[in-house]
C-alpha cells in the first residue's frame, strides 16, 4: 500500500510555511463513539428511574458485565482510572512500608498516584524486548520497605505477568497491575484482568472503551471489593455508619451509559482498529530507519495504539520528527519521556541509575490511530514520513518562516 507524496519542496512542508497535510488534526486517541441510539436506549434506563449517580442501575449493570467480560468475580467503578489507582493501592499496600516499585518508563502521572496515596515510588528499570517491568527488573529493588509491586501493562502488549506473580508469591509483596491500555488483551491465552490482587482499566475517551471518563477495578477479592465500593462513597457502611476513610469517587449513570454502549460494539472497534494497524504495516514496511512494533498477534489484543521506534539510521532526531509532523496535524506523541526518574516533583522519590530506560525513552513515538483516523490517512501519513526521511539534510536546524 503506498501513495504518492503531497508534499515535493522543503517549502510544502507546514513548518516550513506550507499548508498542513491535514486540516483537522489526526490524534493518537481512540475517541471512538458508539451509536447514539443505543446511548439513549442506555440512558432513558437511569432517566426514567431519576437515579443519576450513587450505585444506580446502569453502573450495577456495567460493573456486572466487565466482571464477566475479564473473568472475574468482582468490578468495582469509579469516576476516573486516577483514583482508583489510589485507592487499590492504599488498601493493598503492606502496614508500616512505604515504597511502591514500579517501572520509570510508564504513564507521566504514575507518581503523582503512588504519592496521592501516601507512598514513595521506588523506579526500575524494564525488560528491552516487551518496554516494561519484568520480574529480573523489580527483583533486585525488593527491600523490607517494599509495600507494593505495581506492574504496569505497556501501550503494546502485557508486561512479565507470570514473573511478577511468582515474584510476588516469593517475597509476600501483593502485586497491582496497571491494565489501563489493555482492555482486550490476553496474556498466555488468559483474559487480562484476573492477574495479581487486582487490576485496573480506565474508562477515558482516549481509551479502548469510553465512558466519558472514568475507571474500573477487577478482583477475585471479596473483602478488597468490599472495602473499595465503601471507599469510593465517602468511607459509608451504611446511610449513618463510616468505615473508610473514604472519598467521592463513584462513576455516574451517564458515563455507565456510555460505557454500557461503546461494550456492545467493541468487536466493530476492534476489527476497525486491526485495519489501522494492518494499513501501518504496509506503509511503514521498508522505511528505513523506522520499526513498527508489532502486536502478539498469537494473543488476542485490541490494537488501539500505534507504537513505532525511530532506530539508528532514521536521520533525524525525535523532536525534530515530531515538530514536522505536528506542524502537519499529524499530532504523534513521543512515548513516555522523559521517563519519571528523570521528571522534577514535589514529593520524594526513589531511583538509581536506569540507562536503559533513558535510552528507550528516546526512540519510541505513537503514530495517529483511532476513531478519527481512517485507511487513506494512514498511506498520506506515511507517504509524508517517506518524505521526511529522504529530505531529512535540509530538514534540519532551526525554522525561519
């Protein structure tokens, strides 16, 4: 699959003063919507039972159907996927020990969570091949201190799963799995969500499934579910008796209908995804310099994100690669960088020396994919990063326009 470039000067090029490629900009968010009429079907439920919020019957339904969908026995919801974070860890988190062990190469907020809930991040590196903790990367960090191992699920694929639950079964460290890009995923044939304590998923419009926003927690714990819906409604055991300390965190009924929607056509999205990814693949194939990393097509997956390396012979940098493709509209993220080691903040954390990670966290970008992006943006995208690439010695250095 190829086509021909819109783009034959420096000059063409939109930072260079031309016109962008595209109009509207193409984003690396799913943004996928469901049929409005089924929203409405959805949403008539909890309109006509004037029950908007508090444990309605569009969220009892949701959390049912997604405790069925990953395997589990329990889903408990929440208004975003950041706070349920918090609250799994503050309630998984072994009494008088402080650090959370967690990669540094991972979502840009992931120590804001882990210190909302009163905790210190402690950073390791990840495994070169899968972009993510493993259990020979967080085994040498595990100390008397450690009071939690938070594996974290990468944009493609699952992180070492299996070594991080024999991990944690070896050093009774409970293990927390941060599943927010991976709602469809298996790993080692097994749906994603039943793995450690408890996972959690985010309900976000840039997620695989969109609610809105919002979060959901899946557990075979009994007690842990428990605790977490107490949790999430101001600590209430009962209309007068608080048991938590707890916090407003619960999902509404409209972004359970949301939800409850975009669940029913999942299988539509994920084949359309398939397409995104398959078209990648063809335009990308043979562009030196550029690797699409590819999906564990011998697992199941929902191929919602596009995740490439720029290697040694790519002729530009990075940054400079982006600023001439955001100029474009085509809006391509560098992935996770700088790594969270690396990130100023107000509040303490932990870290030795991560070489791999800084090196990784320079050579990975995220491609337009989505709701928004279709077939034939993809050939335009590539043929434009054909471009780049064979122009790239006057595309250096600074822009005068």
């Amino acid at each position: 699959m190829s086509t021909s470039c819109e783009k034959n000067h420096r000059n063409d090029l939109a930072l260079f003063g031309g016109s962008p490629l595209f109009e509207r900009p193409r984003s690396t968010s799913s943004l996928a919507a469901p049929d409005f009429e089924c929203f409405l079907t959805y949403s008539r439920v909890f309109y006509e039972a004037r029950q908007f919020s508090n444990n309605g019957p569009l969220v009892r339904q949701l959390e049912q159907r997604l405790a069925q969908f990953h395997g589990t026995t329990h889903c408990v919801t929440f208004c975003s996927g950041f706070w349920a974070l918090v609250l799994v860890i503050k309630c998984l988190a072994l009494p008088g020990r402080r650090e959370v062990l967690m990669p540094s190469l991972t979502y840009r907020r992931m120590g804001d969570v882990v210190s909302w809930a009163g905790l210190v991040p402690r950073f390791c590196e990840v495994d070169l091949r899968t972009l993510a903790v493993s259990a020979e990367t967080a085994r040498p960090l595990v100390n008397e201190d450690t009071a939690l191992l938070l594996g974290v699920h990468p944009i493609i694929n699952c992180c070492d799963v299996a070594g991080l639950e024999r991990l944690s079964e070896e050093t009774g460290v409970p293990l927390f799995i941060d599943a927010v890009e991976s709602v469809y995923e298996t790993f080692q044939g097994r749906k994603v969500g039943s793995f450690g304590r408890a996972e959690c998923f985010s309900l976000h419009a840039s997620k695989l499934l969109n609610g809105f926003e919002g979060g959901y927690v899946t557990t075979n714990d009994a007690c842990l579910a428990g605790r977490l819906v107490r949790m999430r409604g101001f600590g209430f055991y009962t209309p007068d008796i608080v048991q938590e300390f707890g916090m407003n965190a619960k999902l509404n009924e409209v972004h359970a209908a949301m939800a409850l929607a975009g669940l029913d056509s999942l299988e539509v999205q994920v084949a359309r995804n398939r397409g995104r990814y398959q078209a990648y693949r063809q335009v990308l194939a043979g562009l030196q310099g550029m690797r699409l990393v590819p999906f564990d097509e011998s697992e199941q997956s929902g191929y919602k994100s596009i995740l490439v390396e720029l290697r040694g012979d790519w002729p530009l940098t990075r940054e400079r690669t982006l600023d001439l493709l955001n100029a474009e509209n085509v809006l391509a993220r560098a992935y996770y960088a700088p790594p969270l080691h690396l990130r100023p903040t107000d509040y303490p954390t932990l870290s030795g020396p991560l070489p791999l990670t800084e090196r990784l966290a320079e050579r990975f970008m995220l491609l337009p994919c989505g709701h928004f992006v279709d077939e034939n943006d993809i050939r335009r995208i590539g043929a434009l990063l054909r471009f780049i690439h064979a122009h790239a010695s006057v595309l250096q250095g600074e822009v005068f326009v």
